[in-house]
C-alpha cells in the first residue's frame, strides 16, 4: 500500500510543476507528425512506422521524466527525511519508479486518439497496434529503471538526465555495433539491444523471451537503485 502511496504522490508532482505539460506537449507535437507520416508514407491503416518511431521519442523523454525522482531529493536534503522514516528503501524505489510509469502511460493513453482514427476511417489489423503499445509500456518500463538508477547516482538533475541518455544510447546501439564483430561477442550484443527485443512487438508478435528482457532490465535497474539508495543510510 506504502508502495501506490509514494507512486500517487509522485505522478501528482509531475502535474504542479510545467515538466509534465511541456514534455507531454511536445510528446504529442512529434508522436502526431510520426503518425501522419506513417499514414501518408505506408498509404494503409497501420501504426507500425509511427510506433516504431515512438521508442526514439523515449530515449530522449525518459530522461527528462526521471532526471528529478531521486536526484531533487538529494540535492534538496529530503532524502535525509525518506531514509529516516518507517518506508523501506526498495518501497521508495518502486513507488517512484511506479509514478513515473504512470506519467509515460498517461502520454501513452492521450495517442490512443490515433489507432481511433484509423479504426473510424480504415480496418487495421488491431494485432500489430496492440502487442505495440505493449511493447512500448515494456521498453518504457526498462527506459524509466535506468533513469531512476542515474538519479539515484547525483544530485544533479542535468548530470543524472545525461548519464541516462548515455546508458540508454548504449543499449540502443548494441545492435548495430553487434553486427560489426562475429561470434559469441555480436550474438551478446544482439540480446542486449533495446531495439531488437521491440521488432517482434511492432509486428504483432508477442514472444515471451522479449517481454523477459525488458523486464529483467526494468528489475536489474531497480535493484541497483535500491542498493544504492540503501548505501546512502551509511554516508
């Protein structure tokens, strides 16, 4: 319950302050752009060029939505107040983690508007749209961990949204930099990649190894975060 508590708090802070507005804003601005392309480009009623461009938006919002979750904290002195209290560290650690899922959901939810339209005006197979959202909760999910373990590092807000970036661009680009070498080295890199476990996902396919990569990556990171969040008891 503690848990929900902490999430609610946070998603509701999002909302008194303008990052929520201007980051949803601008979410809507590029995701609508992305989605008349796919129309236009594809000349049928599909999502999948739009979705598949969603996940780049991520990688640069995600930041953005967690950069403050632990790092404000630290830098104002509340986290002193949060490890003092009867909350445990991992509690802390999944409410915010949760509440900042919820902001990406919500901004998920307001493109829904989309597949509408192309249900209104078209007949789109709901199987790719689907298993696309899907997947984009998971990869979000994975995105957000990440960012929260760099806030919990600093108590810069700009050095924790960086850090983010830089780790999730890693992941981003195992792939690629896979298909350079041969063997073992190229296959690791290939099951690291964010963007290969989305593929199956974009094309209807929900397959279960990747559904356990993104969340074996979003409870990697938490524990992470909690351990470090745990050290701080000691300084």
């Amino acid at each position: 319950m503690t848990v929900f508590t902490i999430a609610g708090k946070e998603l509701r802070s999002y909302f008194t302050s303008p990052l929520a507005y201007v980051v949803t804003a601008g979410f809507l601005v590029i995701t609508g752009i992305f989605f008349a392309l796919s129309v236009v480009l594809t000349n049928q009623a599909s999502l999948r060029f739009a979705l598949d461009n969603f996940r780049v938006i991520f990688l640069f919002i995600t930041p953005l939505i967690t950069m403050r979750l632990l790092a404000e904290e630290q830098a104002t002195g509340t986290i002193e107040l949060v490890l003092t209290s009867p909350v445990r560290d991992w509690e802390v650690v999944l409410g915010k983690f949760l509440g900042a899922l919820g902001l990406l959901c919500v901004m998920l939810a307001l493109t829904l508007y989309y597949p509408f339209l192309l249900f209104v005006y078209g007949k789109p197979d709901p199987g790719p749209i689907i298993s696309g959202y899907l997947g984009l909760v998971l990869l979000g999910a994975g995105f957000i961990a990440i960012g929260l373990l760099t806030s919990a590092l600093t108590k810069n807000q700009i050095v924790a949204a960086v850090l983010a970036f830089a780790i999730l661009l890693v992941f981003w680009l195992a792939a690629p930099i896979g298909d350079v070498f041969q063997g073992t080295l190229r296959d690791i890199l290939r099951y690291v990649s964010a963007l290969d476990h989305y593929n199956d996902f974009s094309r209807g396919v929900i397959d279960t190894k990747d559904i356990v990569y993104y969340l074996s990556l979003a409870a990697a990171a938490l524990f992470a975060t909690v351990q470090v969040v745990g050290a701080r008891r000691w300084i």
